[in-house]
C-alpha cells in the first residue's frame, strides 16, 4: 500500500475520503492543500507526510494510481500553476 494511503487510513480516514482528497489532487493541487487540513490528522502526523512527500514526490503519482486515477490531470494542473 502507498505510504501516503496508509497514513491516511492509519488515521481513520476513510476510502471515500482518501478518494475525494485524489479527486481534488487531481483537478485543483492548492484545493488539496485545504482539503488534506480538514481531515482531522495531527499536525505532527501531517508534517511526517508532507516531508514524506517532498522527499519522494513519485508516492503521489503512486498513489493517484493505486486509487485508479488520471494522473495526467494532475501533470494539467501543474503545468497551469507554472504559467
């Protein structure tokens, strides 16, 4: 299981919710910003995943995949941010 999934799950977050949470990742990256501080994860435990992130930035795309996702969407939103 991707890391970021089980850190989210080890924290009682549900599938629905860690699918939404994608969802939102994959349409609009700054939304998921904001989304990922209202599920109610310790700021230590979301600190841990954060730099989780930074270090391996591929665990997203992993992740985007293992739920079944359009990562290319993602690489959309990113490219829009740059312009």
């Amino acid at each position: 299981m991707n890391p970021i999934i089980a850190i989210l799950k080890e924290h009682n977050v549900s599938d629905a919710s860690i699918n939404q949470l994608f969802q939102t990742l994959t349409e609009n990256p700054l939304m998921a910003m904001n989304a990922i501080t209202q599920l109610g994860i310790p700021a230590e435990k979301l600190q841990q995943l954060m730099a989780l992130v930074m270090q391996n930035p591929g665990l997203i795309k992993e992740a985007v995949l293992e739920l079944g996702l359009d990562f290319s969407k993602v690489e959309a939103a990113k490219a829009q941010l740059q312009k």
